[in-house]
C-alpha cells in the first residue's frame, strides 16, 4: 500500500504555505425543474479565469454548502476547503443539495426525493461550471458525496474524481456498521430489527412498522431514498472509471473508516491514495477517536484548520489531470 500513497512534493506543499491570493466569491443560482439550486462561486482574484474548477458535493443528512448542519454541527470544512484551493488557483464551486438551505423543495416532492436526484443536481453543477469557460472539471465528494461525485461521472464528462472520506461498501453495509458500534452493547433487539430493515430495503420491499427509535435513520419518508442509493456499490463505481481518480480518508475517521478507501483504491487501481492519520470525517485532526471528544472539540469547531496536507494532496492531484 506504501507505494499506492500519492507523495506531495515540497514545491506544492511551499506554494500552499505561501499562498496569499485572496478569493472573489458570488452567489450562483441553477436552475432544475424542480426549483434552483443556490450556490457559491469561488474564483481566485486576478484578470485571468482559472483552467480548473471543483465542484465539492456535501455529504449526508442537512449539511449545506460550507459543510455546517442543522442538526447543530458547525466545522465549516468545505468553506475552509473552498479557501485554501482557491487560494491555489483553482475555481470551487460549493452548493446546498436539494431540499438543503436555501436550495428548498417543494414540500409535495419531498416523499419522492431519491439518491438519483442527487445525481441528477450534481450532473447540472457540473454542467454549469463547464458553461462558465472552465476548461476542466473535477467534482470532489465528500461521504455521501463520494458516491454522487462517482454516479454523476458516469452521466456527464468530467476530467477527475476526487473521493473524501467516501465508503468503499454499500449504504447498508456502512450503516450496520455504524449502528453496531453503538447498539451491540445496549439494545441488540434494536441492532437486529435495524439489519432487517435494511435487508427489505435492499430487497426493494418498503417496511411499514420501523421503530420510534429508527424512525429518523430508516422511516417511511427516508425509504425511498435509501432504495435507490443501494443500487450502487461505491467499489462497482470505482471500477467503471476512467478518469483519474485520488481517493483521500482520515486515519481516526470513525464514520467511514480507512478501510472503505483501501476498497474503493483495490477497485481502481489506477487511482491514488492518500490517508491523513489523524484527519476525523470532517477532515480536522483529533487525536482521539472517542466519539464524544470528536463531536465537541472537532465537529462544531469552525475555528480550527482542516487538516494539514489535505489541500495539498488534493492540488497536486488537479495539477496532474
């Protein structure tokens, strides 16, 4: 595996350390026929347009733009993601996912939402950038938005892929596994009822009876969205690829952990791998991998850094495309 990790030169990692251009940002508004997508445009400063632009595609659950959630999560990655590439000279698009603030749905269309809407928005991010003049186009996804980033390179042309902290298993795989670590020792009733559920799903058969607890994870108004999103396994996707691919995780990720990337790199390998050992799924550094000490000190922490090496890992793989 040594040799599959991407080595950052010291001339990127310098010119990342040096980097002063400051970013002119302006609201963009797509237009879907469903409603519009509200967004943020990134552009370094200066009277030459950047060759390259990102589009970074937020993860699970309301997390918007800046990667902040209203579910009371405030680490501001993907702003401070946007900030540091930018300042590298590249363009960063960062938008809010349908349904998502201010990209809001109409309520009756919000029981129908699936995964392949999400494709579907990504797709049109991407085509916007590519009607802006921007001679590549590279989406970076983050989680759940590693495998939006792969689906949408399957629907429309893009000239890399970058995956942050994406699962390497399928939806239902990564979700047993997060519900184990947290209901093995307390509530194995729970634990089975949860698999099951997720074994209908998978089977394209809707539950009716979910318990109260599993209601937000596994109810009624998620289903048909997690019937869709299990039709893809991230690794199937990494196969099919052929655009240049760098995969990055966190060494002290406890949501997706380091093993996914390792799956998704065998799958293509071709791509490039690079672990930040001490990078949590909100790609911030934690020393600890209790989950506790990661929500309150990394997780609702904007003023921290996103991890050192991150940004530049990620340029130097858009300098190479």
């Amino acid at each position: 595996m040594k040799n599959s990790l991407i080595c950052i030169s010291l001339c990127t990692l310098l010119m990342m350390a040096a980097a002063t251009a400051a970013a002119a940002e302006r609201e963009v508004r797509i237009d879907c026929p469903w409603g519009t997508i509200y967004a943020t445009l990134a552009t370094p400063d200066g009277d030459t347009q950047p060759s390259t632009a990102v589009v970074i595609i937020a993860g699970s659950g309301p997390t918007d733009r800046n990667g902040n959630s209203a579910m009371g999560l405030s680490p501001a990655s993907y702003r401070l993601l946007s900030d540091e590439l930018c300042a590298a000279g590249f363009a960063v698009l960062r938008y809010d996912k349908r349904a998502i603030g201010r990209s809001t749905c109409p309520m009756e269309l919000l029981a129908d939402l699936t995964f392949d809407d999400y494709v579907d928005d990504a797709a049109r991010c991407i085509a916007f950038l590519r009607e802006q003049g921007f001679d590549k186009v590279v989406p970076i996804g983050h989680s759940e938005g590693s495998l939006i980033a792969l689906c949408a390179a399957q629907a429309v042309p893009v000239d890399g892929i970058v995956s942050l902290s994406g699962a390497g298993y399928r939806f239902d795989v990564i979700l047993n596994r997060q519900l184990a670590g947290q209901l093995l020792a307390t509530d194995m009733g729970l634990m089975v009822r949860a698999s099951t559920i997720l074994n209908s799903l998978a089977a394209g058969k809707r539950v009716d009876e979910v318990p109260q607890a599993l209601q937000p994870l596994l109810g009624g108004h998620v289903q048909p969205f997690i019937m869709s999103q299990l039709r893809y396994d991230p690794a199937n996707l990494a196969r099919r690829t052929r655009q240049p691919m760098l995969i990055v995780t966190g060494g002290n990720d406890i949501q997706i952990t380091p093993d996914n990337a390792e799956r998704l790199h065998a799958a293509a390998p071709g791509s490039r791998l690079v672990i930040l050992p001490l990078m949590t799924h909100v790609l911030k550094d934690c020393d600890s991998t209790d989950m506790m000490t990661q929500i309150s000190g990394v997780y609702s922490n904007s003023t921290l850094p996103i991890t050192e090496g991150l940004s530049a890992a990620i340029t130097e793989f858009l300098q190479t495309i």
